[in-house]
C-alpha cells in the first residue's frame, strides 16, 4: 500500500474502537468536535508526506514504492539528517506542540526493529514476529500509539505487590496466543491510531512474581476488549472564534488510560513475553531510545523556535523590544532554541552503526536536551507571560472585531506596531500558548512525557562515562604536587 493521504487516514479511524470521554463512547473520533481538529490536523501530516515525497518518503526494501521516511533505518550520519528534516517538517507544521504525531512511534519502532534478534528466545522467534510487524506498519502508513506505565495505585510498592488488581497483566496462554487484563496509561493520541503498542519503560523486579507483567505486544486499537478512557478535552467548544484557541483546537492530541478486559494477544504479535530481564532498559539496550530523543529532540527544536518567534512578535507589537531587560529575555529564548539545535548537531556527528550497521545517534547530547527542555519550556512560557503582562488576559475574542463594538475594538486594542486585528490574534495565540489549559498540559507533558525527570537524572549520572574526568583530576593534582616538590608523607 505504501504512503497513505489524509482522506485514507481519516477513513481507517472510523471503526469500532472503544474511546470514552465525559462519560460517553465517541461514536465518530473525525466529526466529534472534542476531536475532529487534531484528526483533521494530522490529516494534513499525512498530505504533507504525499506532497513532498523526495523530503518525506524513501524507497521501501520490500516493494520499492513510497514509504514514510520516519521509518529509515539510518545506515549513515547523512540518513539521520535526512530522517531529522522530515520529522521537523512535520514538526514545523505543528509548532511543536503535537508530540506523538506519527513519526514518534514510528521511530520508535524502527529501532526496536532494528536491534530484532535480541528479543528471539528458543521457545518463540519474538524477533523474527517483531520485524514483520514492523514492515507491516511502515508498508500500510499506520499511526501507532503506545502505553508503558502501571496505574498510579500505590506507588511504595512494586507491580506485583500491588494490592489492588489494577495493572495489566498475563492471566492465560493458549496456543494462538496469551490472554492480558487489566490497565496502562498513558496512551496518547489512542482516538487517532490504527495500533497501540504495549512495552515496559519502568524496571521489574527478577522474580517471578513479575513475570506477568513483563510483556511487549500491538494490536489494533478496535481489538475487541480494549477501551480507551479519555481525559476532557481541552479544545474550547464554548470559544466565540475558532481564532481564541488556535492550538487547542488543531492539537489536543489526547490522553487516556488504556483498559484490556481479557484481550487475546496473538503470538504473532508479541515481542516479549514473561520476560523480566528483556524488558528492564530495552529501550537503552536496544539503542532504541537514542532513536526517540533524535525524534523528540526535533520536535523540541520547532516548539522553541515557535516559542521564540512568539516572543518576537509580542514584543515587537508593544515595542518593548527597545528595553534592554526584555532584550535580556528575548536572549534566552535563542539560548533554549540554539541549545538544542547544538545538540541535535551533536549528535549526529557523534553517530555510530550498530545492530548490523544502522547508525544510532549519540546519546550525551539528547541527554541533554531530554534533561534541560522541561525546564526551558516552562520558562519560555514564563518570558512570554512576562512580556505580554496584562495584555494576554486583557484582550478579547478574536469574534469582537466584527461585533457590535467593532469600532471601540479598533481603536483601542491596536499597539504601536500593529493594527487590531493583529494584536488580537497574536495575543490570543500567546494566551493559549503560556497561559491556557493547553498550554498547562504541554508543561506538564514536557515534564513526564519522557520518564520521571529525578529518575532520569538519576540514570544519566549512573550511566555517564565519569573516570575519564576524574583521572584528569588525579593527574592535575599528581603534576601539581611534582611540580612543587612535595614528596609526600614521611
């Protein structure tokens, strides 16, 4: 099949899937209005990728037609560039703000693919299983979701010692398959995928008591017994223009708890099955997470640029662009946005094959970035709340400057260097970007989206090549200490 369009993509949404909001079972995810905006929004991704086939396609190794060049396997440095360019044309497109469009987990999968025969095992070929369901995913275009982590119940205890029977777990084997009950969250974008991806993110236990819960497997998100439970949308239905929540609107991509009520998950679908010391660090082990940062790291560049180009305008309109307090501001704004475009650069250069000669990029400078972002973004949120001041939550609808007071719109709400209707929509955009409901999730979603940020820090300290710097302290000091002709202790 190849690249699909956005007519196709919007047509495969419309199945039998199970997505539960404000107490209700959606029945159409690409007319509801809770949805309909990030469904049309991703739509256009996929139209996109059908218009600019040599920046956004490659020749696939199985039919040699177009496939989305979100699933390349990197045999150079020169292919993560050209795989880099296509995710932030994408990326571009939605400022940045729709982190688990396609390309997410189609990185993602592409390297677990890559690294296939180390999950095989003797009693079933995992990774001979995982590598056809790769190519089945990039030769039908399909849009992935995934789900990693247990439900927040008692978080002193381990999976399984949990007392309350919540987390989804192994409860039978067949010989067609395994049988799996229970929950996961969070599984962003589900209303809009065509398959959702099980995997471990957080270590179990070595004992077999965990056993039930280490698996990895897809299915189709319409897979009789799989529900989603949404979180309330955020796109503002009660907005007198669409122009008053201009990202809400395009991307909510969404947020659920993912409910398997004894799902049959075929063997041909699994990945991992009870094993513990497969799934804990698979994605490091792998080199698939070096692939992920490469992704959302892109994704990072275009939220800061936006962000950055934001605060520009804002503080061009008022001028007060011309105090050097706010220029001050502004300069950080490039510091974030250049920051990451130097990592990114990084660790291309850095890159290296492996898992039979595909390039993993360099993992110190992504670390960086998966590090220092959440705390970038907030404080770009912050910059622009400080230089738009009152004027965010003083201006009105975009909808009054053709109402009844059109004339009082006009002349009051201009600035020095813009008329009122572009003051309005500007305006209106930065509320939505540093203020809003909207932007309180893309905060709290750049804060966890990517793991327990103590815990990360944790693990890149544990992890970090340290001897090597501190043998340059040893040897400093053993020079130093020749040098003055000390001989030590008598």
């Amino acid at each position: 099949m190849g690249i699909r369009n956005g007519k196709q993509f919007l047509e495969g949404l419309r199945d039998d899937r199970e997505i539960w909001v404000d107490g209700e079972r959606v029945k159409d995810v690409t007319t509801d209005p809770r949805f309909e905006g990030c469904a049309a929004t991703l739509a256009e991704l996929f139209d996109i990728q059908g218009r600019r086939p040599e920046e956004m396609t490659y020749a696939s190794p199985t039919t040699g037609g177009p496939v989305g060049l979100s699933f390349l396997e990197p045999r150079s440095a020169d292919d993560l560039r050209r795989r880099r360019h296509m995710v932030k044309v994408w990326m571009d497109h939605t400022c940045g703000m729709l982190g688990r469009s396609m390309d997410f987990m189609n990185c993602l999968l592409t390297g677990m693919a890559s690294a296939a025969s180390s999950f095989d095992r003797d009693q079933r070929p995992f990774g001979h299983y995982l590598r056809g369901y790769y190519e089945h995913v990039r030769e039908n275009d399909l849009a992935l979701t995934h789900t990693l982590v247990n439900p927040q119940v008692d978080r002193s205890r381990p999976v399984e010692r949990q007392t309350k029977d919540v987390a989804a777990r192994i409860v039978k084997e067949t010989d067609s398959g395994f049988v799996i009950r229970g929950a996961r969250m969070v599984t962003t974008l589900c209303a809009f995928s065509d398959e959702v991806l099980a995997a471990p993110s957080t270590n179990l236990n070595m004992n077999e008591d965990a056993e039930p819960y280490a698996f990895s497997f897809s299915i189709p998100v319409s897979t009789p017994g799989v529900r989603f439970l949404c979180r309330p949308s955020l796109v503002n239905l009660n907005a007198a223009s669409p122009m008053d929540a201009p990202l809400a609107n395009r991307f909510d991509e969404g947020d659920g708890v993912i409910v398997f009520d004894d799902v049959l998950v075929p063997w041909e679908r699994t990945f991992v099955y009870r094993d513990v010391a497969m799934c804990n660090g698979l994605f490091a082990r792998t080199g698939t997470m070096n692939h992920m940062m490469h992704q959302f790291s892109t994704k990072n560049l275009s939220k800061a640029e936006f962000m950055m180009g934001l605060a520009f305008a804002i503080a061009r309109s008022t001028k007060v662009d011309a105090h050097l307090h706010v220029q001050n501001l502004l300069a950080e704004m490039i510091n974030c946005t250049e920051f990451v475009r130097a990592c990114l650069t990084a660790s291309e250069a850095g890159a290296s094959p492996r898992n039979g000669g595909v390039y993993v990029p360099d993992a110190a400078p992504l670390w960086c970035v998966r590090q220092m972002f959440p705390k970038m973004f907030h404080r770009m949120c912050e910059i622009i709340q400080i230089i738009g001041a009152g004027g965010i939550v003083a201006v009105p609808s975009f909808a009054e400057i053709d109402g009844p007071r059109a004339e009082d719109v006009e002349r009051y709400f201009q600035s020095a260097s813009s008329d009122s209707r572009e003051r309005i929509r500007l305006f209106r955009l930065a509320y939505d970007a540093a203020v809003s409901s909207f932007s309180g999730r893309q905060q709290l979603y750049e804060r966890y989206y990517s793991g327990d940020p103590v815990r990360l820090a944790g693990s890149l300290y544990e992890n970090y090549d340290k001897e090597q710097y501190i043998d340059r302290i040893t040897s400093f000091l053993d020079d130093l200490e020749a040098r003055t002709g000390i001989s030590g202790v008598e």
